[in-house]
C-alpha cells in the first residue's frame, strides 16, 4: 500500500463520487478507479457500497479512512519538523487576534525579552470556517458555558464588568444592577467581534437592550471612549483594561453574571514548531501569573 494510494482513496471516501475525486486531484477517472480497485484487491475486501455513479463507504472503508488519516497527518507533521529544523534562528509567529484584550502588546514584549529571537506577525481579520487557516496561533475567545475547540489551551476565565469613568457616579458603587445603566449610554466593540457576540448574547438572555452610541474594532479606542465619558461598557474582568487603565473603574454587575473564556488555539496535530510550543507555554504561565495577581 503506498502513499499516493492511500491520498486517492481518501478524496473518493470524503467526496463519495468518484468523478469529483478525480476532478479535485486532476486524475483521469479510469486511473482512479484502478487505484481503488487495487486497494480493494490488496486488503481482499471492498471498501464502498456502490449505486449507480454513488459510492458509500462500507465498514472497511470506514476503517481505512481512519488510519490513512492518521499515516497521512503523521507524514505531514514529519514534514513540519523537517522544515523547521530546517529553517533560519530567527523564527516568525503568525498569531491571528480575534478576540480583543489590551494586554497582547505587554504579553508579546515580555516573550520578546526571554525570545529575542523570535518575532511576530498579527494577523486580526476573522477567518471563515471554510478558509484554511493562514496563522500559527490564533487568540480566541467564548463564552463560559461552550465547549474549547480541540487544539486549543484555556488561558484565562473572566467575569463581565462595568467600565465606567472614575468620575461616574456608578464609580463608587460596590456592584450595579442592570437597572442601574438603562439609560446609560453605551460604548461597544464592534459586533463581530467575539467579546461583543458574547454580551449581546448575554443581554438577549435577560431581555436588555444597551443603548449603543458608538462602535470600536480596537479596545485600547474603546477604553480612551469610557475615558472621556462617551459612554459605559461591558469589560471582561482581567484583560480588558491595559496596565494603564488609570481613568476608568470596572464595576461588578450584581445581575449579569456572565463569564467568558479567553483561550489560545493551533493549527497543528500533532508536531507544533517548537518557537510555537515556546509561545503557548509562555502564554498560559504569563496569563496564570495574571490571575494570581
């Protein structure tokens, strides 16, 4: 059973349809079919069920397109290793921010000071699940009551909060109802991105409607918005002030208990580069301190 085999039979078992199989490798179909038929005789076995131009995949195929996955995503992540043994010291992390927290630059600096080696593009556009991903690490978040994608490291859990400016009169207040900013107005990250998706979801739950005068893609714009007194906002707790939040004061919420979970998440299966291994590690131990604190 060689190699090629294995990647033929694997585009008829996803696509059951032999003629779009061959079309997606840029095969003529009578080789294809060979190659299947091959297969078939070599394992004494068949592997689909066919119907007219239709193939389904039978028991057997089932369990071939199992393993030939596995040999497949093992031969791939052998190449990954290969290259970046390969590849130059100074290394380069794609990491892809969806969702928005103002401590990336300080995470990043401090990586940075025990990796100098190491450099960074930030990639911030919102990949469909169709694409195929063109980052190493992207910065993601949901809401509490989801389930992490596979691949993925938990960085932190936080609660919504109220920003408001220090000068609010809400400011000196121990937590606030939702009743409390009715009529406040509100300023809010741009909504598709995650943390607005997760509050709007949140407010749908409990019937609030926030009056929203403004719109941001960039938290640090949004923070300097609560500053001024444009509007309040709903943070989450731990990453959404930078370290120089000075003007602003986060509020607890006495009947929005919402919690979000801000994780880390990769591309690969098995092999991860090791600048990219280095950079999660770095990461979840940076964002533990931070909840120590």
């Amino acid at each position: 059973m060689e190699i090629f085999q294995l990647i033929q039979f694997q585009a008829v078992a996803e696509l059951e349809h032999m003629t779009q199989a061959a079309q997606r490798l840029n095969l003529a179909q009578p080789a294809l079919s060979r190659t299947i038929q091959n297969l078939e005789n070599e394992l004494g076995a068949s592997l689909f069920d066919r119907s007219g131009r239709r193939m389904h995949l039978n028991e057997n195929g089932r369990i071939l397109l199992r393993y030939s996955r596995q040999i497949l995503s093992s031969i791939q992540d052998a190449k990954n290793e290969i290259a970046a043994q390969k590849s130059e010291a100074r290394t380069c992390i794609r990491l892809c921010v969806h969702s928005a927290t103002a401590l990336i630059p300080h995470l990043l600096l401090e990586f940075r000071r025990a990796r100098p080696d190491i450099r960074f593009e930030i990639v911030q556009r919102m990949f469909q699940d169709t694409e195929p991903p063109e980052y190493d690490m992207l910065l993601d978040s949901i809401a509490g009551d989801e389930v992490l994608p596979r691949n993925s490291r938990l960085l932190v859990q936080e609660d919504a909060m109220l920003a408001v400016p220090t000068n609010h009169p809400l400011a000196r207040r121990s937590s606030v109802s939702l009743a409390d900013v009715r009529e406040e107005p509100f300023v809010s990250l741009r909504r598709d991105r995650p943390w607005a998706r997760i509050i709007q979801k949140a407010c749908n739950e409990v019937n609030f409607a926030p009056c929203i005068v403004a719109e941001s893609d960039n938290p640090i714009t949004l923070c300097d918005f609560v500053r001024c007194g444009l509007g309040v906002c709903f943070l989450p707790s731990r990453t959404g002030l930078p370290p120089m939040g000075d003007g602003i004061v986060l509020v607890p919420l006495a009947d929005f208990a919402y919690t979000r979970h801000l994780y880390l998440h990769w591309c690969y299966n098995a092999y991860l580069p090791p600048h990219v291994a280095a950079f999660r590690d770095f990461a979840t131990d940076w964002f533990a301190r931070l909840s120590a604190q």
